[in-house]
C-alpha cells in the first residue's frame, strides 16, 4: 500500500473494516485508475463500487481537493477537509473497497456535520454500513466544534432507516419523502 496524505487523519480501524480518509492522490485515481485506486487504497476495489450516487458525486469532490490545493486560488478555494470528506471502506477480511461514506464538510455554524454512506449490494446486511459509521461518528466527536451529526435518507430506504437507529440517530422530521436525522454530541 501506497503511504496515505500525510495531510489527512489516520486511518480508522474496526473489528471488520479499515477506513481509510481520501485525498488528492486517491480521488483522482478513483476517477481514472482503478489499479492505481486498489493500489494507494491497499486492496482491491470492489467491481460495483462506487455506485452511481457516489460516482457522481466523485468529480466535484476531487475537484474540491484539488482546488485546496491550488496556491494560485488562495482565499477564493474551499478549504481542505481534512477527514471531513470522503472515506473508503475496506473489508479487511477480503481486503476490498466495499463501501464508503463522506461528511459533506467540517461542523458548520451550529456545530452540525452532515453523514452519508454507501455499500455494495453484495455486503449489505452484514452490519458493515454501521460498523463504519460509527466510527466515523466517534470520530467526528472527536472535534469539540461537533455538536451533532445529521443524516438523510428516502422515507422507504429500509436499510437505512435501521442503520441510523442502530447509531443512535432520531428521525427529526420528514419532507418530500425523505426522513431527516439527528444524533446529538454524547453527554
């Protein structure tokens, strides 16, 4: 495995996953090197990932990184997120990228940082999405400017549903088909 951005946090470590925090390098080969993906992201990657929601979503993340990066934008680039982006999911029994799950951003004005996730059908329902996230969770915890964490998803994702009551999360409210989230800072 290729060393990880020195930039960004170590990766996480559960019973069943490594997550791995992507950066610049990881992104870009996300988008055009699936060999060079496997190699920075130390296993293989999984033939369905990234689903279609997150593979649309790839570009304007790597672009995001990429312009952090850009000295030349200064004031006018987003910031680097810094762990506050995407990050992998690799089943370390098999040694594959199998799922994802990305904070839109560093706590924003009220302390809130928004959650999401995704996995591949064939590791669904083994507990993995929640393994995960909750350690993402913990680890957004971590950073005293955390007040909650939000999440979304479709009112009849069942999978979903179950997963954010497993973490702790409360339904707060539904529009336009869509149940929204709050799990707030442990006391």
């Amino acid at each position: 495995m290729t060393p990880l951005d020195p930039t960004l946090p170590a990766p996480l470590e559960t019973r069943r996953l490594a997550l791995l925090p992507v950066g610049r390098d990881l992104a870009r080969a996300l988008l055009a090197d699936r060999k060079l993906a496997a190699e920075l992201a130390g296993g293989i990657i999984h033939r369905d990932f990234p689903d279609g929601d997150l593979a649309t979503k790839l570009p304007a993340f790597a672009q995001r990184l990429e312009d952090a990066a850009n000295t030349a934008l200064r004031q006018t680039a987003p910031s680097d997120p810094a762990g506050w982006g995407l990050w992998l999911f690799r089943y370390t029994v098999e040694r594959m990228i199998v799922g994802a799950a990305s904070f839109t951003g560093p706590p924003n004005a009220a302390g809130e940082v928004e959650l999401g996730y995704q996995i591949v059908a064939a590791h669904r329902r083994r507990g993995l999405t929640a393994e995960g996230c909750a350690a993402l969770v913990a680890w957004a915890f971590h950073d005293s400017a955390t007040t909650a964490v939000i999440a979304d998803c479709d009112q009849d994702n069942t999978a979903s549903i179950r997963t954010l009551q497993k973490l702790g999360f409360t339904h707060e409210r539904t529009a336009r088909e869509r149940f929204y989230w709050r799990l707030p800072r442990p006391i």
